[in-house]
C-alpha cells in the first residue's frame, strides 16, 4: 500500500521542483502545469485564481462577486461556502493517479504498516486470508498468517524490507517539520547560522529568528521545500483493496489559516437574530494553581512548650488536655529540692539586706559627731545597695519558678520551707497535650506540656523544584482537608524558604490559614492549591 503512494509522491516532487525551476516572477511554487485548469494550493482554477494572479480581482468585484471578510471571490470562498465544488479538481486528483499507476511497479513488495510484503498483506487485502488458511498457515489468536505473527514469531525477517529501506533513506527533502523553513538553513536547530543571518541584516530581533523566516512579521512567507515535504509525507488518494472509498478532496492543511476569516455581519440585530449573545469584554488576569501536600502546624508565634525550670518530681497536673487557659494559671505542680535551696537564698539576701541597712543608720550617726570617716558611711551604702541587688535576683528567681507574690511574702513566716512549684500557662491558650508523666524525674528545660492558640494555624507546604519560581508572597491558597475537597479553607502565602530539601528537592512553603471553619486539626494532612498566574 505503502509503496504506491510512495512513488508517486517521489514523480510529484520532481515535476513541483522542475515547475518551480522555471517559473516566471510573480508566480507561486504551486502553480504547476500539469495540463489541468487546477491551483492546488488556493483550491480553485487556476485560470481564475486572484491569489496568484490579483490582476483578476477587479473584474469579480465588478460582477459583485466578492467576499470582503474573506478577500477573495465569493464563488472561491469555502469559508462562506463550504459545499463549493470544481470539476477541474477531480481532473487533478486523476492526473495525479495516473503517474501512481505508471509507476507503482518499479516499487519494492512491501508494506509498511504491517511490515509484511504487500502480494501477501491479508489486512490491506482481505482476499488473501483463505488462501493462507487452507495452507494452515494461520495464526488464530492474533488474526493473520502464522508466517507473517511477530508476536508468535518475533525473529520474522523478510528481504522486502531491506530493499524498502535503501530506497527510502536515499529520498530527502531539505526542510525542518518543526520550525516550518528549509532544514539547510534553520538556525533553531543549528545556531551556527544565527551569526551569518545577521550579518547579512536579515534577523528579526523581536521573534530572535531571521526576518526572511518570520512568520508573524511576514505571514506570507512561502517555501518550495515545504511543498516538496508535504507531497512526500501526504496521504495517498489511491483506494486500499478492501478499503472504502474516501473523499476525492485533499486532507487539510498542517498550518490551516481559517481561523483568521473575518465574517461581517450588518448589524447586532442580524447577529442576535442568528442565537450570537453580544457582551462587554473585559480584561482579566488569568491564573493557574499549583498543588502540593501539606501539614497542618500551629503559628509559631501562637504555640509555646511549657518547660521545667528546675529539677525535681512531677506529682500532679492541675489542667486537663484541651482545657482553655489563661495566663499565668497553673498547669502543674513539681516537688523540687532546688526550689527549698532558692527559697533560703532569698530569705538569707533579706536578712542581710536589714542587718546593712541598720548597720547604715548607725554610722551615719557616728559620723555627724565626728567619730568616723566619710569613707565609712560610703562603705555601708555600698553593701546596702549589693543587698538590694542580691535579695532582688533571688526574689526574681522564685518569681520565674513559679513563686507568686504570696508565697514570697508568707516565705520565713514559718520554720517550714515550702518546697511545691506550680508550673504555670506562658500565654493564654488551649492545653494541647502533656509532655511527661506522672512520678518522672524532671530535669532542668525538659518540656511538660504544650499550650497555642489553635484559631491561629499554618498549612507547610513542600513545592516541587520546578513550581517554585510561580510562587510568591501574598498569592491565595486553598486548602481541602477531606479527599473529595468539600471542605475547603482560604489561606495567604506568608514565607517561602531560601533552601531546598536536599534529598526530596521541594522547598517549604508557609500558609496562614485566614479562617478555620471546617475544624482543621494540629497535623492534620492537607491538599493545598495555590493560586498563581498562568505562564505566558
């Protein structure tokens, strides 16, 4: 099947390259002469073609034969008219057909598609398949000729295939599919040339590709290579064995300018009566969401670890889990020796600051009737005032225990030392759990429980490499905490980390949630979506 429509495209290209070799100025790399009234390329005659000949257009126009949205005849527009049918392109399709039958017997016996000789494809010929069933060689699992399975028999080597592939290597078309110029000459595939082009001042600084080449500043640009690749790599308009018949008109074009045609109607009536709806248009900034796996944290300006400030035995809890607290209330209570060792600190530094304060009075006495110096009485002020200093560091360290201003003053009251802490709440909050049990030794900094705020949350979000340059500070967030996503909470990017994951690669991304109503819970895993703009 292959092989035909191969060879006549190869006669094709050869007649295009000789028709383009000697046409005069003016005239396009399409206009052919084959010997039928046909424009391949605009679809119509070629004797009334006002693309390659716009000396023609006048007299349509004059015969009120024009189509001002499309800029070309009405009886050629097959946007406005779509049904528009010519005798001379069936006279083409049989020109071209022709030279496929003349040639089609110098072609190599074999078929590409199912990689079979051609004499013998049952897919392209169905004729064949009970032939091949009365020799037994049938291959009923898979539905053709157990010679021809390469899925029972994947060593299958067949000579036609060699034969077909020294033909097709030696056909070349010197063009670049991808970028749509002459492959000799594409300088996104080979930078080398950028420098000639440039020298030559053909280069088009807005689009970064020669001038000669830009489509967007020259839509009109034609090749005669890309003819040539499109005839080549075409579809056959010769009918398979077996196969129904196809359409007669050509397959649309790679690169199809229909969607420019400019359809005017009189009037916003004649739209409305047609079912057109007419609005205002307005601009808006499109956006794109990046999503990511996150876990639910609380604001590290909202949560506190109660620690222990001194060593000792944790023998009761006075507040209970998720109980709200104030601050300063007690959460606990530790039997500490060190607390006794404070508590005689500060009533020693309160005993010596009476006994230099006394001693003080005394020598201000003496010295008004001469019997001691004034270097005295500076000397008893100066150990009254490292008194002071003294009974005031020992009286902040009971404080910070967890002293109050009572047990202070009741401190000395008695020949019993209380030696009780109370571990009380840093900040008003939710109890959120203990950190240690009941009868444990408890040493100095080890965490006791865990008070926050739990209106105040965060979502940490952990953004794969090649998302994060779309995230920014302040953009939007969603965040569904069930699998369906009905649950959703708004939430703000606030900080997005300098430093990546060295073993996953992601970087953490820190979002406040702005209002918790679907109760999101302390590390809780979340979908989180961010809203970010479209790249352009």
């Amino acid at each position: 099947m292959f092989l035909r429509r191969y060879v006549a495209k190869i006669v094709i290209i050869s007649i295009s390259v000789t028709a383009f070799l000697i046409l005069k100025p003016g005239q396009t790399s399409t206009t052919v002469q084959t010997g039928v009234d046909w424009c391949q390329e605009h679809r119509v005659p070629e004797s009334v073609c006002t693309m390659c000949n716009t000396e023609l257009r006048e007299s349509f126009k004059s015969n009120n034969d024009w189509c001002r949205g499309c800029d070309l005849p009405e009886s050629h527009c097959y946007v406005c008219n779509p049904e528009i049918k010519f005798p001379q392109e069936l006279e083409y399709i049989n020109w071209v057909a022709s030279f496929t039958d003349k040639e089609s017997t110098q072609a190599p016996d074999w078929c590409d598609d199912h990689r079979v000789p051609e004499s013998e494809c049952t897919k392209c010929n169905i004729k064949l398949i009970d032939s091949f069933k009365a020799k037994k060689d049938w291959c009923a699992g898979h539905g053709l000729p157990e010679s021809h399975c390469y899925v029972c028999n994947p060593g299958i080597k067949f000579p036609q295939e060699s034969e077909y592939n020294n033909i097709k290597s030696t056909t070349t078309v010197d063009w670049c599919d991808e970028h749509r110029v002459p492959e000799s000459e594409c300088t996104k595939c080979n930078t080398k040339l950028i420098d000639s082009f440039k020298g030559k001042k053909d280069w088009c600084a807005g689009h970064d590709l020669p001038e000669s080449h830009c489509y967007i500043c020259n839509p009109g640009i034609k090749f005669p290579q890309e003819m040539q690749f499109e005839q080549l790599n075409g579809e056959s308009t010769i009918q398979r064995e077996g196969k129904p018949q196809t359409s007669i008109f050509r397959s649309n074009k790679k690169f199809c300018t229909t969607n420019d045609a400019v359809i005017q109607l009189a009037s916003v009536q004649s739209g409305q009566r047609v079912g057109l709806e007419f609005a205002t248009v307005v601009e808006i900034i499109t956006t794109d969401h990046v999503e990511a796996p996150g876990e639910i944290r609380f604001s590290p300006s909202s949560a506190t670890i109660v620690p222990s400030l001194v060593r000792g035995t944790l023998v009761r809890w006075v507040a209970s889990p998720g109980q709200q607290l104030t601050k300063n209330q007690i959460i606990a209570n530790i039997e500490s020796i060190e607390a006794a060792s404070l508590c005689s600190d500060y009533l020693q530094s309160k005993a010596i600051l009476n006994l230099n304060e006394s001693n003080l009075l005394r020598k201000k006495d003496l010295a008004k009737i001469g019997l001691i110096s004034e270097r005295e009485v500076l000397d008893a002020e100066t150990e009254v005032e490292k008194s002071r200093i003294y009974l005031r560091k020992t009286r902040s360290a009971l404080v910070l225990i967890g002293y109050s201003e009572e047990d202070i003053a009741n401190a000395g009251k008695s020949d019993f030392i209380n030696t009780l802490i109370y571990v009380r709440a840093p900040q008003s909050g939710k109890l959120i759990d203990y950190r240690a049990e009941l009868g444990s030794i408890i040493e100095v900094g080890q965490p006791l429980a865990q008070v926050a705020d739990v209106n105040e949350i965060e979502v940490i979000v952990q953004i794969r490499e090649s998302d994060i340059p779309r995230v920014r500070i302040g953009q939007t967030a969603s965040i569904s905490s069930d699998g369906n996503a009905l649950q959703r909470e708004s939430g703000e990017v606030i900080w997005v980390s300098d430093v990546a994951n060295p073993v996953t690669r992601s970087v953490p991304v820190r979002i406040r949630v702005l209002q918790n109503d679907s109760d999101i819970r302390f590390q809780q895993y979340v979908r989180v979506s961010i809203e970010v703009e479209k790249p352009q």
